[in-house]
C-alpha cells in the first residue's frame, strides 16, 4: 500500500522530541525556587526590549533576576549592561569547553537595578542546535549555584519556533509569554508558537500566561484573535518614539529621562511584573489551522 492510500496521517503519540534530534530534559537540570519565563515571538517583534525593560520592572520590585538571551546575536540584554556582552558558548571557546575553569564573572554580567545577565550565544549560522546552547548554559549556571539566590529567570528566544532546538527554554519554564502587535504577521507567528507550547505542555509543566501587544496603536486585531482561540492580552505596549530611542542610548526605559509616556510605559512593565510573579491561569488557546487564522484576520 502506497502512504498515498492513507487517507488521513497517524496520529502519534510519545515522548517529547521522539522521532526527532531533540533530546530530553536531563532531570539535573531543571530549575527549581525561581520562576521561570519565556518570551517568544516574531523576529523583530520586540522581545528583547519586552524582557529587558520586565527585568527591570521585577528588580524594581526587589526581585533578584537573571535574564537570559537565546540568540546567536547576542543582543538582548545590552540595554541593562550597556554594552554587547560575551556568550557562554564563545567563553567555553575560550578555555577549550572546559567549563570547570570558568568563574561566574566570566559569562554573568550585571545590568541595571542589578539584573544579572548571561547571553547564551548560539553555533555559527548553518550549523549546530540552538537547544544545546541552552542547555549548556543552565548547566553552567547550576554548576556555579547561580540559581539558587534568584527569584526569577527571564529567557529571551529568538525569532519563531522552527525547531525543537530554540523551544529548549520551554523544557524550563513555568509561563510563556508572547510578543505580538496589532498586525497579521505577528499575529501569525503567535499562533504558531501556541501550537509548539502546547505541544510541549503534554510532558512539561509550561504553560501559556498571555501575550504583550507592542508597539501597537490599537489592539482589535489582537483581541479579536484572543477571543476565537480562548487566549489572553495581559499587557499593551504603545507605538511610543521614546521605546525606539531608548534602545539607541542603551538603556532601559527605567534608566531614561521621564516624561508622561516613559511614566506611563514603566508603570505598565511594573503591572506586568506583578501579574506574572502573581500567578497567571494557566491557558489552553486552540490554535487555529493556517487557512482559518489567514480568513480570520483580513483587513479592510
């Protein structure tokens, strides 16, 4: 019988990442004591401005944090340290990937209020999975007791979720946030990163918190999406010029000169902080097949 007299595919069940090059949360890894977030969303959407200016928010509330950046870029948290600090995997390099030579000072860095950052890094372009970087880095940080005098970890994950590798920081996490805008693309990608948490909700303790409208104007689109598959907004960023600038001087927008729109920004990160250290419901959305979000959200 050809697969073409199949009339619909199986339907499998199994382990997470069987049947993949995934692998499976070593149990020695896992984070205990902290909560945990990760932040996804389309490529450009904003997720490391979200995750440095929420870091911020948590430190103001004198919570001791640890933000880490998943991207190869390296740059999600140069508005807290002010400069492009080194990776984990280009200061194992350093020492020939022996990791018991290492000291804390060399790949955990300190930002405003005191957040304390680490940017994993990621393989040269083509080559290499993300996921182990991620997981090298949480075994480093335990290795150094790192998590143990921290309340909350923030990951910051590149672009969508195309492979098991970059949801790594899911095996980790207790909430997933997502960045979004008042647009069809972001829109899109969010849906499609609902459908991988969900999936790795089935054999990890994460779920979804909700996600951020930014740099949007309006928010109809977005709570119009929300509705249909049964998610939540639990915070709007505006379209604000101040957001913009404050990635020019390198800086969060707690370190900028206030004005009303800063003020009103900064009190918006801090509710969010609140919410997500308060506890959020733990959401279950339907995604929805391409061909219906596609009609879902046509536009005048």
């Amino acid at each position: 019988m050809s697969p073409l007299d199949i009339k619909s595919p199986p339907v499998l069940r199994g382990q997470d990442g069987e049947g993949s090059v995934q692998v499976h949360q070593d149990a020695s890894a896992k984070i205990e004591g902290a909560k945990v977030f990760s932040v996804y969303g389309k490529g450009g959407i904003g997720k490391s401005t979200t995750s440095s200016n929420l870091s911020a928010a948590f430190s103001t509330m004198g919570k001791r944090v640890l933000q880490i950046g998943c991207d190869p870029k390296h740059d999600s948290t140069f508005t807290l340290t002010g400069s492009l600090v080194p990776t984990v995997i280009d200061t194992l390099k350093e020492v020939d990937f022996h990791a018991e030579e290492l000291r804390p000072e060399d790949f955990v860095h300190e930002g405003w209020g005191g957040v304390m950052c680490v940017e994993a890094g990621g393989p040269p372009a083509g080559t290499g999975c993300g996921g182990y970087v991620v997981g090298q880095t949480v075994k480093l940080l335990k290795q150094h007791h790192l998590l143990e005098d921290t309340d909350v970890v923030i990951f910051d994950v590149l672009g969508d979720v195309v492979c098991g590798g970059f949801a790594a920081p899911l095996q980790h996490a207790d909430r997933a946030l997502i960045v979004t805008a008042n647009d069809f693309d972001s829109i899109y990608a969010m849906n499609r990163i609902i459908a991988a948490v969900q999936a790795k909700a089935s054999n990890y303790k994460v779920r979804l918190a909700g996600c951020v409208a930014n740099r949007s104007k309006d928010t109809d689109e977005v709570d119009r999406y929300c509705k249909t598959v049964g998610f939540n907004r639990i915070a709007h960023m505006p379209d604000l010029d101040a957001i913009r600038r404050s990635r020019l001087k390198k800086k969060t927008l707690f370190e900028m000169e206030a004005d009303d729109d800063i003020l009103a920004v900064r009190e918006e990160y801090v509710r969010l902080a609140q919410t997500l250290w308060n506890g959020t419901d733990p959401l279950a959305p339907a995604p929805l097949p391409d061909r219906e979000i596609f009609e879902l959200l046509g536009f005048d």
